[in-house]
C-alpha cells in the first residue's frame, strides 16, 4: 500500500474502514477481470485470492452476539459473493465478476450512507466521539425481506 493510501486511512471511522475493505473487493474484481479478458490466469487468480481474503476478513469481523439478523444477514452475503467468485474464477467468466461486483456495490453504497450519516450526528469524522471509535460492522437493515435477498 502506498504512503498516501496508508495515510488516507488515519483516522478513519470504522465504516469508513469497512467501506475501503468493500472498495478492495471491487478493485480486486475488476483486476480479475482484465486477468480473464487477457487470458492470463495467474493474474486473476492472485487477484481473486486477494478479494476473497478481504470477504473472509469481513466474515471473521461480524458480531453475531450483538448483530442478530444483519449479522446473519452479512454472513449469508459474505458467503453467497464467496462461491459466486470462486465460480466466476472457475469460468473465467467476466459476466459473473461483474455480478458480483455490482453485488458488493450494493452493499458499499449502504455502507457509504452509514458514514455519512454517522458523520452527521457527530459532526465530523474527528469529532472524537465514542461512538466513532466503536467498531461498528453492522449496517443498519430495516427491512429484513430485502436484506434476505442475498441469500445463496
């Protein structure tokens, strides 16, 4: 990781954090996918490897004794884009990539709204506030049929 990707990531909330972990995830995606559409199979299985241990981190992070159901509901998510990529690894299949991908942006952007809003009640991400420094790898999820759709 460069100098300014490390330094861009002091001081981050812990959604903001989880945010940057989705955006690993896409940009490792997408590098398999240039990998597949050139034939070069090393390629995307590094980079498919690296998008699937940022999948395992996320899962290993879920609080299941706190989240209840949207931990559940991460979990199965998790899960679920796991078997998808090894599949679209397995095919080289670009399409199934880019499904996953607009999977795992589904995901970010409500990730990305948890942010903003978090910086909204406190005013600022550096504001200092508890609740900030509080891992929080949850998203809110209000309706629970919606959320289910991810399930493989």
């Amino acid at each position: 990781m460069s100098s300014y990707q490390e330094h861009a990531l002091d001081g981050a909330s812990p959604v903001d954090l989880v945010v940057a972990l989705y955006d690993g995830i896409i940009r490792f995606l997408y590098a398999a996918i240039a990998a597949a559409e050139r034939g070069d199979v090393t390629g995307r299985r590094v980079a498919v490897k690296r998008a699937l241990a940022i999948l395992i981190h996320l899962q290993a992070r879920l609080r299941m004794d706190i989240g209840g159901r949207p931990a559940q509901v991460l979990s199965e998510f998790y899960a679920s884009m796991f078997a998808l990529i090894l599949q679209a690894s397995h095919a080289a299949s670009t399409q199934r990539f880019e499904e996953v991908v607009s999977c795992v942006r589904t995901i970010r952007d409500a990730w990305r709204q948890v942010a903003i809003d978090t910086a909204i009640d406190t005013g600022s991400p550096a504001a200092g506030n508890s609740a900030q420094r509080r891992p929080l790898l949850i998203p809110p999820i209000a309706d629970t049929d919606q959320a289910s759709r991810w399930t493989a």
